[in-house]
C-alpha cells in the first residue's frame, strides 16, 4: 500500500540508447524502486536488470557526493565547489593564454546519453573558446556509420523498419544483450519473434551463436573480422547473377562499374575461404537480398571494431543500393520524428556533408576532425606528443578513458603527463586515478530530459535505427541529490566554468543566462528542441511517453535532382582492394580476441554494483580449452603483438574454435598480481592505435585481435563465474 511517504514517478532509463520507460519508487526522499512503465508506448514495461539497477547505483555507498582536488600528497580530498570552479577555471585560462585553445580537450563518453545537456553545453563551450579538440566515444564505437553514410550518400526515404523488410541481417551485433542494435525497439526478443511471425527472414552474422542468432532464419558463423569479405562476395554475386535492380541503379546509383571491378576478386571460392563459411551460405543470403521488395541491414561493435569498420559500413549501405532495397514513393513513412525538424521524406538520394576532409588536422597518422569529433584514437598521442598544439588540459564527461580507450598502455602514460584532468563522475574509476579534480555529478535521475538525443541520431543515420513509430518522452528530475551533498550536472560545471572565463555561451543563436549561479537545464532542453516537429510542451503533455501515427508516404523524386548514391567511392574501392589481398592470419597469434556485451554492465559502467560480474572472464570453446590443457576458473594469458593480459577461462560452447570472446572496458590502471580476478582484464592493453587503423575514422583493431593463448601453471583462482553478492534478478524478455 502506498502510504504518505512514498510516491511513484514517471520517467526513462538512460542507461543506454533504448531510453525505457520506467516508474521510479520515492520513499521518504529516497530511490526505492525502479521497474518497466507498463504504460509507456515504446518499451511497454520492458526493463532489462541494468535499468533495474539505478537505486544500487544513485544510493551506493561510494557514490561521490563532493567535489575533489588532488591534495600535494596524492590524495583526492573533498573541496567546496565554488573552489574547485574558481581554481579550475583559472588553470584552463592559463593554459589557453600560454598555449592557446587547442592545448585544452574534451572527451564525451556514453554517459552522456544521461546528460544530454550537458554534452550540449560543453560543447557550445568549447566552440566558444575555439578549440577543435572535443572527442567522443562514437569514433571508437562504430565510427562507420555516419561516415559510410557521409560517403554513400543518405536515401531520402530512410531505411524500412524490420518489420516491413522482407529480409533482415545482423552483422556482429547481439540487440537481446545490447538492445537497440538496429532494432529501435526497448525489448527485442519480442519484436524479432513478432517480426519472424510477419515473414521477415532473419539472417544473423556473427562467429557466436549468440541469443539473436539462436532466433535467426540462417545463422552464419563467420570468422572475426571478415564481415567486409563476405559483403564484397555478396555484391559480387548479386550482380553476376543479375540480382541487381537494374532500373533503380540506372536512376539512383553512381559507381556502380567501379564497385563491379573492386569485388569482381571476391568469388566465392576467396569468401568461403576468407570467412569459414560454405559458399552455399553465401548464395542463399545474396538470393535473399536479391528477390527482396525491401531488405535491410544492422551491424554493432562486433563488426565496427574488427577492422575494416568504415568499409563494411559502406558495403551494407551498397548492398541495400544494388539491390533497390530502399523505400519507394508511396511506401509508409512509419516515423517521421517528434522532436526533431519536419523534413521531406523522398525517394531520391540526399547529399551528405563529408566533414573530414576539410577538418581539423591531427597531428598523427593523417587522420582529420570529422561529425564525431576528433578522432578518440588519436587523444593519447595529442597529449603525449611535445610541440605546438599539445593537449595540455582534458575534460572528460560520461567516459572512463583508462578503461574504455584503446591502447591503455599509451592512455595511462597520456593520463600521466596531463597538466590538468577534469572529470565529472558518479564514482571513483580508473580515469580518475589521475584526475586533478572530480566533480561529483548528479545521477540521470535528478536531471531532466528528452529522447531528442537518440531520434536525431536515429533520423540521421538510418542504419543506426529509430523508433518504428513516432515517439518522444520528456522527464523531469524525478529524484533529488542527497541532503548536503554538492553534485552538479555536467550543463552545471560547463556554464559556471564558462561564466567564470568571462563567455556568454549561446544555443540556437540565444544566448544564455550567464548570471544565474545555477544553470536550468530545462532551458537547455527547451532551447534544443525549438523548431520541432511537434511542440515540447505537447510531449510533456504525454506523462508516459508521447506516441503518435504517422499518416505520411514517401513521395517521388523531385524532378531534375541530380543526386546519387555513391557506390564506387575511390577511397573504399581502394580499401576494397587491399582487403581482397590481405595477407594470411600470422601463425604465431593462432586465436583472434572478439569484444561481447555483458548484460549485467554497459562498457565500464555498473561494474561496481551487486549482481555485476566480478570480472569478465575469456570465453573459449570447449575443446579449444581442452587442447590448453584448461579447465574453467583456470588462469589464461592473452598475447598479442601489442601486450599481455590474464584472465579467467570459462567455457562457450557456442563459440568458433579459435576465437576468444571478452568484454571490453574492464581492468584497472595499474594491474596487479591476481587484479584480474577482482577487477577484470583489460581487452585494451592488447590494441595498438598505430599499426593498424582505419583510414578515415582513426579506428584501430579492438576486435578480431591475433592472440597466442597459453595456460597459467596453477591451480584456477574462481571455479565458475562469480558475481558481486545477489543482484538484481533475472532479465524479463531474454
């Protein structure tokens, strides 16, 4: 019964993209409870056990609730924040003074998903000071996609929902662990079984059998890092066989004898051989995408941080393009956008702005600024590297960088010879065992927000999904910092910062209150969401979620428009190139290290809370494990040309011999005797940002990683996979 001191709020989880809708449970002040609002029209009382986890991680015990400043003996002490603001705000304008804009950088990690506004007004503040160094997880994550995008062209009618596909593939993606995926959906596991029952064939790429490809039509057991390979055999094939649409390449398509010329190596002798598939697996997909009316295509992590991330990104979207598989004038428009502006939706191609190739050099490896920023693998060697524009300062919102950036080895030395580290964090971490200052920020549940993030994303990058039909959610703060504390939201530091440096920061040409000693992040959001498609205050209207039907087809191609869909660009055909030669696995690193998704954590997040895993142990086959003379629980070292980490060895079944699969974003700075037993491995330590790197986006090989494995003598630390200490129970849904 609900008695005076409890009351039950409205909200969403911002964990990750999925953004379900949630009650939140209040009692006395306090979270008490957190479970799937069976009222909100996207998620429909779906939650997953990360988002039933908030009240462990808004109460924990650890929980930062203060300001730090490294004390000159090393310690992090508790300072007021008006000091911290003031100290580092003089420090910063300093640095900019002596070294000018460039020396002062900002990372953005996943965590923004939860403060938007913030991410909004840290980056007005850095166009205000004019530096160009702001970067992102995005161009660690799967950079490909809005690059491929930015090269192919967009199709102005977006992409068909899978429910509307005829067939639809997953590449190295797992949406029932990771959810969204491709999926735009809060509970996949049901909307694939909902999919499946409509006719929509479901094929899964992946060298798991993972949950979705356990539900999957055709599951091929691909070898890491070869999912280009097959995309180039699939192309091939179609347009050997005369599966292409012929009349839609003839209106639509550009490079199209270019693209023939760079797969034409790619017969199916080469993929079946390059990928361990059997070429009638390769044939029965491309009579799919061939005989499809609409088809469409998802990849993930697996895919993206396997090498060859851009071009496979822009190989799914030449598929989709040779085959016709776009939506046509008069097919539905199932979701036109909520807060985002109207536009027209028309069966024609649509320009993109390639960004990189008038950005922001940096200063290795060639690599450029693009719409994700500066390139993340390129951060610790702007620090680390003497001479003019040297990253000096560093700001880091919703990340962790030691845990989550590749090549840690290099992250700590950068970390190390920083001037000035800023982070704004709920907990300790490994990042901020470097940190000159830490702001104590507030959870996602004391801030307000919107959806707006994830459906701009959505609209933008097709392949990244949206929702299958309009929706949009506002949520007020529903929970209030703990009595005392002096949490800030991440707008909060930025503003006062900005307001301290003498700036006026502006959004959409208005400029801010810079007065006001705290910013409204309300007038963050309003401001974002001006010149919407529908009003925010008619989404705030909506307490559980606004949902609407959208009445709109696709119209027909404005007359004399004369843009195409890209197929033959010459950077990819020559990427194209290079993959059909690419020399032989190095026998001397016989396994090849995937990254996976651990449902119990997101990246580096939750790993502190009950229930979470105490660490991520290396999954192999069993019988690869019997061929190393393991045993599950026993110690393995994970070697490749870059490094060495142990861990755990645990049994998978479900796996391809010769792969090892193991959760990125775990293992601390300064790993000990046994510390990957309590704090897990770091996947990072075994990446190195300069060998081998995607051209364009500066991505380096974080997945599909040649190893040598070997057994540690000794008896197995941990006999099974442990958890920190209950949890918070099964997963509804997977």
């Amino acid at each position: 019964m609900t008695g005076p001191a409890e009351v039950v709020r409205t909200s969403f989880c911002r964990i990750c993209q999925s953004y379900c809708g949630v009650t939140v449970t209040v009692r006395d002040g306090v979270v008490e409870r957190v479970k799937g609002d069976p009222q909100n029209p996207a998620s429909q009382g779906f939650t997953c056990m990360k988002g039933r986890s908030l009240p462990a991680q808004i109460n924990h015990p650890a929980r930062l609730l203060h300001p730090l400043r490294r004390a000159a003996d090393g310690r992090l002490v508790p300072v007021p924040a008006a000091m911290a603001l003031d100290e580092v705000a003089a420090r910063v304008g300093e640095i900019i003074d002596n070294y000018g804009p460039r020396a002062v950088a900002l990372y953005a990690g996943n965590g923004i998903l939860g403060h938007a506004a913030g991410n909004i007004v840290a980056n007005r503040l850095w166009r205000a000071i004019r530096s160009p160094m702001t970067f992102s997880s995005g161009s660690i994550d799967q950079p490909g996609k809005p690059l491929a995008h930015a090269i192919h062209g967009r199709w102005g009618a977006g992409m068909a929902a899978p429910a509307d596909a005829d067939v639809w593939m997953f590449l190295g993606t797992n949406p029932l662990v990771s959810l969204w995926a491709g999926m735009g959906i809060a509970n996949p596991g049901a909307e694939l079984r909902r999919i499946r029952r409509g006719g929509t064939r479901l094929v899964v790429v992946d060298p798991r059998r993972t949950r979705t490809a356990a539900l999957a039509d055709l599951h091929l057991q691909i070898r890491p890092g070869e999912d280009a390979t097959l995309l180039a055999g699939l192309i091939r094939h179609i347009l050997v066989t005369g599966g292409a649409d012929d009349e839609f390449c003839r209106r639509h398509v550009a490079g199209l004898e270019e693209l023939r010329k760079a797969v034409d190596p790619f017969d199916l002798d080469l993929v079946a051989r390059r990928t361990g598939l059997d070429a009638a697996e390769v044939t029965e997909v491309a009579r799919l995408f061939a005989g499809a009316r609409r088809a469409g295509t998802a990849a993930g992590t697996g895919a993206n941080m396997s090498g060859w991330g851009t071009l496979t990104e822009y190989l799914m979207l030449c598929l989709m393009s040779v085959c016709g598989s776009w939506p046509r004038a008069g097919d539905p428009v199932r979701n036109p956008g909520v807060l985002v502006p109207s536009r027209e939706w028309r069966a024609q191609a649509e320009p993109v702005p390639r960004s990189w190739e008038g950005g922001e050099a940096s200063r290795v490896r060639g690599l450029r600024r693009s719409s994700l920023g500066m390139p993340t693998a390129a951060a610790a060697d702007e620090i680390l590297l003497d001479g003019e524009g040297r990253v000096r300062a560093l700001f880091v919102i919703g990340g962790n960088p030691v845990a989550a950036w590749p090549d840690q080895l290099r992250t700590v030395e950068a970390m190390r010879k920083l001037d000035l580290l800023v982070c704004v964090e709920l907990f300790e971490t490994a990042t901020t065992e470097f940190a000159h200052y830490v702001f104590a920020g507030k959870h996602s549940l004391e801030v307000p927000a919107t959806t707006q993030l994830m459906e701009e994303a959505g609209i933008s990058y097709p392949t990244m999904a949206n929702w299958p039909s309009p929706y949009a959610m506002y949520t007020p703060a529903v929970a209030e910092p703990p009595p005392g504390s002096e949490v800030l939201d991440e707008a909060e530091v930025f503003h006062q910062l900005a307001r301290r440096l003498g700036i006026t920061l502006t959004l959409r040409g208005r400029p801010l209150d810079m007065n006001t000693p705290s910013l409204p992040v309300d007038e963050v959001i309003s401001a974002s969401a001006e010149g919407v498609r529908v009003p925010l205050a008619e989404v705030k209207r909506h307490e559980h979620g606004y949902t609407g039907e959208s009445e709109l087809v696709v119209q027909a191609a404005a007359d004399g428009d004369g843009s195409r869909l890209d197929v033959g660009f010459p950077a990819m055909m020559g990427q194209l190139t290079r993959l059909a030669v690419q020399a032989p696995p190095d026998s001397a690193f016989p396994y090849l290290l995937v990254s996976r998704r651990m449902v119990e954590v997101c990246n580096s997040a939750l790993i502190n809370l009950e229930g979470a895993p105490a660490y991520n142990p290396a999954y192999l086959h069993p019988d690869d494990l019997a061929e190393l003379g393991a045993e599950p629980g026993d110690v393995v070292e994970l070697t490749s040309a870059r490094g060495s980490i142990r861990a755990i060895a645990q049994p998978e079944e479900e796996l391809l011999r010769g792969v090892v699969s193991c959760a990125h974003a775990w293992g601390g700075a300064s790993p000990g005797e046994g510390h990957f037993q309590a704090a897990g491995s770091s996947t990072g330590r075994l990446v190195s940002v300069s060998e081998r790197f995607d051209d364009i986006s500066g991505i380096p090989l974080m997945s599909a990683i040649p190893l040598r494995v070997t057994r540690v003598p000794g008896p197995g630390q941990r006999p099974a996979m442990e958890v920190i200490r209950g949890g918070p129970g099964p997963d509804p849904g997977r």
